[in-house]
C-alpha cells in the first residue's frame, strides 16, 4: 500500500519581478514502511517539498496524499523551545495532550538522553539538540516521519550514532520514512531507495532502488563503489549535486 503519492505540477515563489519555480512536475509514490531517501543540490527545493507533504504549505498547484494519520516532521534546525527543558520540549508534542505519562521520558530514554531530561537546549551540544527533535517526532509513533538534512552538520561519528538510532527506531517501528540529504553516500547508507532530484526546478531525475545488505556504513567500499558507479553512469547527477541554485524565471 502506498504511504504517499505526490504528484506536484508547480510551485513558485513570488519574486520581485516574475517569481521563482522551485518544483515542476514532480510525480512519486512511496510505500507503507519504505526508506526513501531524497538527494538534491542545495536550494533545488526539498525542503520546499517536505513542507507541502506535512500540509504547512497549501500554495501549490497539484496533488499530494497522505494515508495515515500521524506525521512526524524533524526540521533542518532541532528548533527546540528555548526555555523548555529537553523532556518539555518533548511533553509539549505529545498529542493529544499527555495522558499516558513518562511517554515523553521513555522516547528520550530510547535517544539515550536519560541524564538530560531537565537540560534546556543551551545546555545540550548539537548531537544532542537534534536528539530531542528525533524524540519529539518519534513520540506520537508517526505512520510518516521527514526529515530534512539532520545529520550533515554533525562531526562524523555523532552523525553515524545517530544515523544507527534512527535505523533502529525505524526498523522496531517502521514508519514511512522520507530523509532529505544532498549526501549522496549518507543516502545509500541508510535508504531501500534513493530519488535523485534536479538543480531547481525540482523533478525527479532517477528513481532508484537499493537493496543493499544492512548493516551499512557510508565509508564502505560497497557504498563508495556504488557512489562512483552512479556517477559515471549519470554524470548530470553529480553535476546537480555540486552546481545547486534554483532557475528564475521571469513572468
Ligand atoms: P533546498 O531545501 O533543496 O535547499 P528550498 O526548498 O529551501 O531548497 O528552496 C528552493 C528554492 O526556493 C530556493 O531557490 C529558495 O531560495 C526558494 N525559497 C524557499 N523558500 C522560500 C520562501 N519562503 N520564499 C521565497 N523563496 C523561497
Ligand atoms: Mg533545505
């Protein structure tokens, strides 16, 4: 069954003069429990996409579906309520409203974060921050989880740490899981399918399918040789991914 079906004509943003398309025909499916991993170059509008899937901008012409009812979204920045602490923060984004208490606690405890449970943000480094977000997502166990860039700006091992946290939650839990990267290697360590976007407008440029064996790190030679294969074998794809920018047009 499909979790998700986009089919999005255009999306522009107005500009001074004329407006700027950030998607143009994009059409995708996802299946239920799939790990769909998006990979673009900057600014080619990704983000601009997971927010019409979360429905946080309705400003689009076409058609997107969600089955289920519970979406998770875990932004680029943790934005974290300052002046919560980590469990608070947590707390808040339990829905409906706590009722079954040490929920908040548990998902935090799960994100190994049990010393930090009163910490507020300024408190926590950036690993940590972005492990209260996941927390915060994961805590209504969502049917459709986005994420958006999460681990790119983390030294390498927090980010491998957490990479190897979300697998499990996945794997125990399997949510549709959409994970936006412009790390190509980051990708195809974690996903059963990579859709490749292009520099602005965004369409889909390849939609492919891994079955790679798990457990996968992003410095195995498997990954590395499949990065470079795919690369000779779509050099507009590598091109995409270190060029970026959005087209202008001019209305
Ligand atoms: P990505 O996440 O792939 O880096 P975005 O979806 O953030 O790309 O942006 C795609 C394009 O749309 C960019 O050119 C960006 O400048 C533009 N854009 C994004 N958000 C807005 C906005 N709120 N208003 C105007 N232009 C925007
Ligand atoms: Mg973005």
């Amino acid at each position: 069954m499909n979790a998700l079906e986009v089919a999005i004509a255009r999306k522009s943003y107005p500009r001074e003069r004329g407006e700027l398309v950030a998607i143009e025909g994009l059409d995708f499916t996802v299946r239920q429990g799939q790990f769909a991993c998006i990979v673009g170059p900057s600014g080619c509008g990704k983000t601009t996409l997971l927010s019409i899937i979360a429905g946080l901008d309705r400003d689009y012409q076409g058609v997107v579906s969600r089955n289920g009812r519970n979406l998770g979204m875990v932004f680029q920045t943790p934005r974290l309520m300052p002046w919560l602490s980590a469990r608070e923060n947590v707390r808040l984004a339990i829905d409906p409203p706590p009722r079954a208490p040490g929920r908040a606690e548990e998902m935090l405890a799960e994100m190994q974060l049990e010393p930090f449970l009163d910490a507020f943000p300024r408190q926590l480094s950036g690993g940590q921050q972005r492990r209260v977000a996941l927390a915060r997502a994961f805590v209504n166990a969502p049917d459709l989880l986005l994420l958006d860039e999460q681990f790119l700006s983390l030294d390498a091992p927090t980010a491998q740490h957490l990479r190897e946290l979300l697998l499990s939650l996945w794997a125990r839990r399997r949510p549709t899981i959409l994970f936006v990267t412009h790390d190509l290697r980051e990708a195809l360590s974690l996903g059963d399918r990579v859709l490749f976007l292009t520099a602005g407008p965004a369409r889909l440029a390849l939609d492919l399918p891994l079955d790679l064996p798990r457990p996968r790190h992003p410095d195995d030679a498997t990954i590395e040789a499949m990065r470079v294969r795919l690369l000779e074998s779509h050099p507009d794809l590598l091109r995409g991914l270190t060029a970026g920018g959005a087209a202008e047009s001019a209305a």
